[in-house]
C-alpha cells in the first residue's frame, strides 16, 4: 500500500467505497488524513466501518473545514449531471481529486524521478500497459503494475528510486488528476466512447490530453484527427512528442509496416523490430501497441535489445486475443473481452479461417459493422439473447448455428475445425457481446472458455485452466 501521506493531519471527505474507493480510504487514513467516507451503498458503508474506517453521510459535513474531496472514478465528475457529493464540494469551493492524483502527489514528494509511465486511449490501453510491464519485468526493473488494468493504484508498492510504476489511466482516473505528470505518458488513440459522462467528443479529447500535456515525453499515436491535433498542439508547447502510427509513415516517431516497426529520424527510417511470428502481438492493432510500448521503454532508458526480448516473451493480456490452446491445426483463441463489435474487430481482423463463437448480452448496433469481416468466418456459434438478431445479421453470408451455451458453442466449433483440415484454423470466443445474460463479467466467460477448450481430447493447453465453468 502507499499511504497517503500528503494530506497527513488534514480533514478529507472521500465518495465511493468500492473496489478502488476502499482502497483509497485505507491509504488515506494509513497515512494520517481525518478521512470521512460514504457511498450512496449502505453495504458499501457497513463494509467501511467494519475496517475501521469514519463514515458518515457527506451532507452532514462542514465543508469549509475540508482540505480535499476524493471522488472515486465511477462516481459522475460532470455528466448526466454531477453527483450531489461534487455538488457540494464546488459550493465549498473543495478541490476534487482521485486516487491517481493522490498517487502522484506521493511520488512528488518522495521519490520525482522514479520512471512513471501512464497509457490511456479508447481502444489498446490494457494490452499496451500489460506488455510494458512484461518487457520492464523481464528486463529486471522492480516493476508496479496498476490503475485501470485492475489493481488500484494504492495498493501498489511506495515510491522510491528506481521503482518503475506502469499505470492505465481512464479518462474518468484523468479527469480527478490535475496535477498527472508521467515520465512518459501515452495516448493511443481516441474514437467516441464514455459520451455519457462526457458530454461531447471534445471534452473527452481534452481530458485524454491532460495526460500527455503533462508528461516529459509524450508517445501519441496519430492515425485519428483527434489525436494528431493533440500532437501537435502539446508539441507547439514544448512538450517532447514521439508520433506513432500503425496507418502511415511518420518523420519523426515509430510507425508499423506490416509487422515490422520502423523508426524515423528526421526522415530517415531504421528498422526495430519484427513483430512477425509473436502471436500474441497479432495485427494492426497491435502494431501500434507495440510502438506506444517501444517508445515509452525507450524513453525511460531500457535497451532496444531488452525491449525485443520482451516483445517475443509477451504472453498477451488474459481474455484478449489470447492463444489458449491446440489440437493439430486448430488454435483456441480466448477474447471474451471482445463485447462489442468494434473489440472484436481487431481479432476478426487477425486470423484467416475462423470459427466464431459469439452472442451474449447485444449491445447497441449489433454486428452489422463487422461484415467486411464475414468471408473470414468459416462458421459462427452463436449464444446468450443475442443469437437471434445475430443470425438474422449473418443471414445467408456466413454459416451458422444456434449453440444456445458456450459448452455446446465450444465441442461443435472444435470439431468442425478439426474435420476442416486447412492450415491455420481458429476456434475463437470473441463474443461481440456483454456477458451478463449468461455470466458475472468476460473475466468468468473466458475462464468458462478455456475450461471447456481444456476439457476436450488432445488438446495441448497454452495456459493454465481451471476444470468446470
């Protein structure tokens, strides 16, 4: 744990008594604040109190006599529309921060020059943030893995010299951390999303750039507008910006060809590194992460034959395109964090022959935007409420049929794989889909799947499983 100790003697109020607002309170009260803490979840306050931790319902407070209020990042910093604690605390004039900004505040004071690498984006960032800590593992740094990925950032361990802190940062962790200053910081890439607690397009942009804005190098990739008018506008204020692109050549910065990244200098390209054969690192998608993560270890000075050992070893992120499994010439693929069409694209858009398991709870727009990406399903298994309205999609383009349970989806897709013979099939749960018909989360949805592939005869399982759903 690093205890708060910035706001050591003072009254702080705190919103939010989840996973990482639970967290966060204990750090605060370990390192010495006059914490007062609620949540809107009597459960939540019970389970507080249990701990030890002062509770008490925010309305009922002076809020003059407070020296911060600490919003966990669920809670709605500004759309809809502000929650009533954040109501309060702007009447009070309060400043609201988050537990990223506490973290940073604790690195300020004890440790400033210790590496920091923070990576946000809408699409990438936890396989972006899982490889860097693999390839600073690997390359025997003392390594703290946290933030979004799903470790709470003060459950880590204090700073210190020469401890490497690799973070994912939503926008949500951002928007609660004014003062964010990485030693690198990453900004892969930005389409709509989270519009519901943003508002606008716009405002989610600027609070993604308030990352890189503040970081001593910053590795923005450019392959969208958004992004590249950040590059270009933190650049003009004297940040140190490296561009990289997995669309396009770059003057300065790295950019993918294929499999291969190359990095510019002055207009000048060498190559780095050849992705080619690393199949956890499969497809455009994640090029770009390769570059992003390349970059940022390059900037905190780990050794370009480090970062390429570290690349070939990268195991892959649990639940992401994640190889789980062979029998002969089939190849079981675990991508249950897939659960809309646009994550599953990339997988789609990876692999040749697939045979495609997906459905579950749909959301919005179904699986239309994928039918470029049919000539590549041999057949699709389709589960959960969403099987209807995604066979009615496929219609006569692709194959189908309806499994109903990821069991069933599992046995029939592998053995039509099998009897298929052709090189390079994949069996793959890449559902397109929220779990919740069927299942708690896509963690427990992988997890059935790589049990159910491990079940099967002959298979030679890649990682560990655990037997039954």
């Amino acid at each position: 744990m690093i205890p708060v100790t910035t706001l050591a003697g003072k009254k702080v109020a705190l919103f939010g008594l989840g996973g990482s607002g639970l967290v966060t309170a204990r750090a605060l009260v370990a390192g010495g604040a006059e914490v007062t803490a609620f949540d809107d979840n009597p459960d939540s306050v019970a389970k507080a109190e249990d701990e030890g931790i002062p509770t008490a319902d925010l309305r009922s407070l002076d809020w003059s006599k407070l020296a911060a209020f600490v919003l966990a990042p669920g809670v709605p910093l500004t759309h809809p529309k502000p929650h009533w604690s954040v109501d309060l605390a702007r009447a009070a004039g309060v400043e609201i921060i988050g537990d990223i900004e506490l973290f940073v505040r604790e690195r300020r004071a004890y440790a400033p020059d210790c590496p920091f690498i923070a990576i946000t984006g809408t699409n990438g960032k936890s396989t972006t943030t899982a490889l860097i800590a693999h390839i600073l593992t690997s390359a025997g740094r003392d390594t703290q893995l946290g933030g979004n990925i799903g470790t709470a950032v003060l459950s880590l361990e204090p700073p210190k010299a020469q401890r490497f802190y690799v973070v994912e940062c939503s926008s949500y962790q951002i928007d609660l951390a004014p003062t964010i200053n990485p030693t690198a910081g990453i900004l892969l890439n930005l389409t709509p999303d989270h519009l519901d607690r943003h508002g606008t397009m716009q405002h989610y942009a600027d609070v993604k750039e308030r990352l890189v804005a503040g970081s001593d190098t910053a590795v923005v990739g450019v392959d969208d507008s958004h992004c590249t008018l950040i590059a270009d506008r933190i650049a003009r204020a004297g940040v140190k910006v490296t561009r990289i692109s997995k669309r396009s050549v770059v003057a300065d910065g790295l950019y993918a060809e294929g499999s291969r990244i190359l990095k510019a200098d002055g207009g000048k390209s060498s190559l780095l590194v050849d992705l080619d054969g690393i199949q956890t690192l499969r497809g455009s998608h994640n090029a770009q992460n390769a570059a992003a993560a390349i970059a940022a270890c390059l900037a905190v000075g780990v050794s370009v034959e480090d970062v390429k050992a570290g690349l070939k070893s990268f195991p892959g992120l649990k639940h992401r395109m994640q190889p789980v499994g062979r029998r002969g010439n089939v190849t079981f693929v675990n991508d249950s964090k897939a659960t809309n069409a646009d994550a599953a694209a990339p997988a789609l858009s990876s692999f040749e022959r697939i045979y495609w398991i997906a459905g579950g709870l749909p959301k919005a727009g179904g699986i239309a935007s994928l039918s470029p990406l049919f000539p590549r399903i041999a057949k699709a298994y389709l589960i959960g409420e969403a099987a209807a309205e995604f066979a009615a999609t496929l219609g006569e383009a692709v194959p189908y049929e309806i499994s109903g349970t990821l069991d069933k989806a599992v046995e029939h897709a592998a053995a039509d794989a099998q009897k298929d013979g052709a090189d390079g099939n994949v069996v793959m749960l890449s559902p397109a889909c929220a779990s919740f018909d069927q299942y708690k989360n896509f963690e427990i949805r992988g997890d059935s799947f790589v049990a159910r592939v491990a079940a099967l005869d002959g298979v030679t399982m890649l990682v560990g499983s655990e037997k039954g759903g």
